[in-house]
C-alpha cells in the first residue's frame, strides 16, 4: 500500500472510526433499529448482518462486492410498487456470497413476509448457482426468472453470432420483466457508501431508503384508490396509440380475434387472457386487449389488476422508516462484540467498479452538435468560435529560409581545391575561386570565405587555451 492510500485510510478511520470500533456497536445499533421501528427486523448471525423491512410482489436478490473498508459482500432484496417503481425490501452483509449465507438471507426473508412456499411471487436472479439450489429447497412454488442479459451471455457462448442474439430477444418480448435491473439501479446508488465501514454504510442506505420512501408515499397521497397509478397509466395511453393498426373481430361471448395483416391473436376479456401471454405477465394489457376494449367502448383502466391501483400503492409505503439516534444514545447490550471477518485476499488488483460481462456493450455517452449554433466568445456572432474569429489577431509567422548550400569541407592549405555543393550538384574551385559560368558564384564564394574565417578563429582560441598565450604569428591557421 502507498503513501497516499495509507494517509486516506488513516483520515477515513479518524473521521468514520475503525473497523473494529464499528463492528463492536453492531449489538447496540441492532437495538436501536428494534426500537426506533418496531415492525422493522434486524437480525445477526455470526458474520452475517441484515436489516429488511416490507415488500411487494416481485422481488429482484443481487449481491455486490464490499472494497476498502468493510471486506464483505451486501446482498439484497429489490421489488417494485403499484407505480412500477423500486422499492427496497432487504439487505444484508455478508463475508462471502455462497450458498450457505443466500440459504440464511432468503429463510429469513420468506418468515419476515410469509411467502410460504412462494406460490404467487416472481424472483429474478442473475444466475448465481448457490442461490439457484438455494430457490429450490426453500422456495419450491416460485416463479424463478433469470435475467435476460445474463442467459444471452451465456447463450452466445455457445451460439456465437449477431443473428442468434436478435432472435433471443425477439423471444424475449413476451415477458415483462426480463432484466435484473432493479438491482443494478440500487447498487449504482450506493456505489460510493460501499467503501466505507460497516455501520457506516448500513446507515447511508437506511437514510437513502427512509428519504426516499417519506417522497413516494406524499407522492402518491392524492392518488384514486380504484383507478391505476400514473406510470400504467402513462403505458396504457402508449398502447391506445399503437392499438389503431388492429381490427377487432368478435367469436364468442367476450371473446374476440384481433387482426394486423398475417398477425392475428385471441382475447378473453373475462378471463383477462391473450395468446400473446403479455396480458398474464404484466397484469395492465397488452396492444391486443387495449384494442378489444376500445372496441367496445369500455374504460381501459378497468381491466387492470388492483396490484396497479393507488390503494395498493399507499399500502407498500404504509409503515415508513423512523428516524433512529445517534450512537451517543444506542442502548448497551451484555452480549460479547464481534470482530470483523478475515480478509479475503482475491487474486489480482480489486476492482470499485461494476464487473461487466465480456459479451456486454460498452457506449460512449457523446452529445451531437448537429444543429446547434455556435457563437463566438469575442465577439458575440454567430457562425464561427473563438479560434475562427476575425477580431483575434493571429500571430505571424515566423519564415526561415532554408539553406541552399551546404559547405561538406575545406582545406585551409593555400592553392588547394574546395568541393562544394550547389542546388544538389557538385563543384570544383581551386585557389578561392569558383569556375566560370555558374549562376551564383558571388554567393558561394561568399559564404565559403565566411565558413574559413569561422574555422580559422575556432582554431586560433583552440591554440590560445592551449598555450595560455595568443597566437603571434602572421597565420592562424598555423598552428606548429
């Protein structure tokens, strides 16, 4: 561990406290819990600490990996309300997700709401084996969904390929819920609590969830008891829209055959069925039932489940979260404070950030500028920016002549020859002057008597370091 880490861990522990420190009041914030929300449940168990409140029909388990501080995994329970929103129902912490601690979270979970044997519940997981045998043994009558995007990963491992991806999903238009996003929307929330200790973070998740549930339930306080909530609401209207490509065509006693070129499906509007089987899985309707009800000029919202109703809703948020004390105020317990788990060293470096399937498509969130005008900052037109303004004065610049000629060597010796080169050819000059008949033998020769006395002055202070007196001789270019 660095410098830099170590000093942040030691500020984290002198404002948050240590570990141990958080995991010895665990006993004492467990009694708060019992008494400030008396139809709330905190239980502990070795290792495992969970808290769980109220829930509603679907119910989304996820697990997410603890860093930093507080060396565990949190494992919840996700649902959703009558408004199709999210609704919190249990978390937990635990040292490591395996089969043994989802089997003492969900045993919990199924006394606290009595599920029974889950008859009449629907359960997404992302394909966890320990929580798959666990669903099994302890909730046999559940409707186990898996999340979509992990089983087309897992499909495409297999079947590799574009065209067998969209037909999954095509397949996959008939469910409702078919994503384990409910979960992976709450584990966004806390990403930032998750790096801090044990009390710490159950904490920012009871404020998050006591905040959040106080504004939903105000939310929906003025809504109709009998009539849908406004999200199904907003997708019935969605349907209405789309349900004129449809023709209506009457079988039977509330039984009707809807038609859209080659597509034709069956509705039983008194059994509230369709063979597209979207009506049995969402519970509001499908394209096909909102068009036989529109047909026969009848209120769509009627036909909706009452699990969509405002009554339903302001029952979920019936039993809010209560404000609890600070722990200057927690009641002391004679039970022995634990200690916190061992840490488990992972291969590699750990990773803060979801752990994202090979398969699953990274977009770069880009915003266009087609269409928008641009308006420089000097002098306030549009049509061009700073960089492309005509009142910024540009800086000249700078022309370097590029040498035409290049002296290769000289002789210093009287009479000798020099070669050198002009405009990429060669010449000869003997004694100092250039032959006849070139074009710029006055700069040449100019420019090599020039070069001469560079070289004799270089060597006439050579000499002179040398010696530590000046040259007296009549040439200095005689060096002996």
């Amino acid at each position: 561990m660095g410098q830099c880490r170590r000093a942040k861990k030691h500020a984290i522990e002198l404002i948050e406290g240590t570990l141990v420190e958080h995991y010895s009041k665990l006993w004492s914030y467990g009694e708060e819990i019992r008494r400030s929300n008396p139809r709330s449940i905190m239980r502990m168990d070795g290792l495992k600490q969970g808290w769980r409140g109220s829930c509603r029909r679907v119910i989304n388990p996820d697990g997410c990996f603890l860093k930093v501080l507080c060396t565990g995994e949190l494992i919840t329970a996700i649902g959703r309300d009558a408004n199709n929103h999210i609704f919190s129902i249990a978390w937990a912490v635990v040292c490591v997700e395996n089969k043994e601690n989802w089997k003492w979270f969900l045993e919990n979970l199924k006394d606290d709401l009595g599920m029974d044997n889950g008859f009449g519940i629907a359960l997404m997981s992302d394909q966890h084996k320990g929580l798959l045998e666990v669903v099994k043994e302890i909730l046999p009558s559940v409707e186990h969904r898996q999340c979509a995007r992990h089983v087309v990963a897992n499909f495409s491992k297999r079947f590799p390929g574009v065209m067998y991806e969209k037909m999954f999903w095509k397949e996959g238009k008939m469910c409702d819920a078919i994503e384990n996003g409910l979960s992976e929307s709450f584990n966004n929330v806390i990403r930032d609590a998750r790096k801090k200790p044990i009390i710490t973070i159950l904490e920012e998740i009871r404020l998050y969830v006591m905040e959040r549930q106080f504004h939903l339930s105000m939310k929906g306080g003025s809504w109709p008891d009998f009539e849908p909530c406004p999200s199904i609401t907003s997708l019935l209207n969605q349907l209405k829209k789309a349900q004129r490509y449809w023709k209506v065509l009457p079988t039977g006693l509330n039984q009707f055959e809807t038609r859209n070129l080659a597509e034709s499906y069956v509705i039983d509007l008194e059994k509230k069925t369709c063979s597209c089987r979207v009506w049995q899985l969402n519970g509001y309707g499908c394209v096909h039932s909102v068009a036989t009800i529109s047909y026969l000029n009848k209120d769509v919202g009627s036909y909706v489940d009452p699990m969509f109703f405002g009554a339903f809703y302001r029952n979920a948020y019936k039993y809010p979260l209560r404000g609890m004390n600070g722990c200057n105020m927690w009641p002391s317990t004679s039970f022995i404070p634990p200690l916190p788990p061992l840490k488990r060293k992972m291969p590699g470096r750990p990773k803060v950030n979801k752990r994202k399937d090979p398969g699953e498509k990274t977009t770069r969130h880009t915003v266009s500028k087609v269409g928008k005008k641009i308006l420089s900052s000097v002098c306030k037109q549009v049509g061009h920016n700073k960089a492309t303004c005509p009142k910024v004065e540009k800086p000249k610049k700078l022309k370097v002549k590029r040498k035409r000629s290049t002296i290769k060597g000289c002789n210093e010796e009287e009479g000798s020859g020099s070669k050198t080169t002009v405009g990429g050819k060669q010449k000869q000059s003997e004694g100092g002057n250039e032959e006849e008949g070139s074009g710029s033998k006055t700069t040449v020769a100019r420019k090599r008597k020039q070069s001469e006395r560079i070289i004799k002055k270089k060597l006439a202070k050579r000499v002179e370091g040398k010696n530590g007196e000046g040259n007296s001789g009549d040439n200095p270019m005689n060096i002996e």
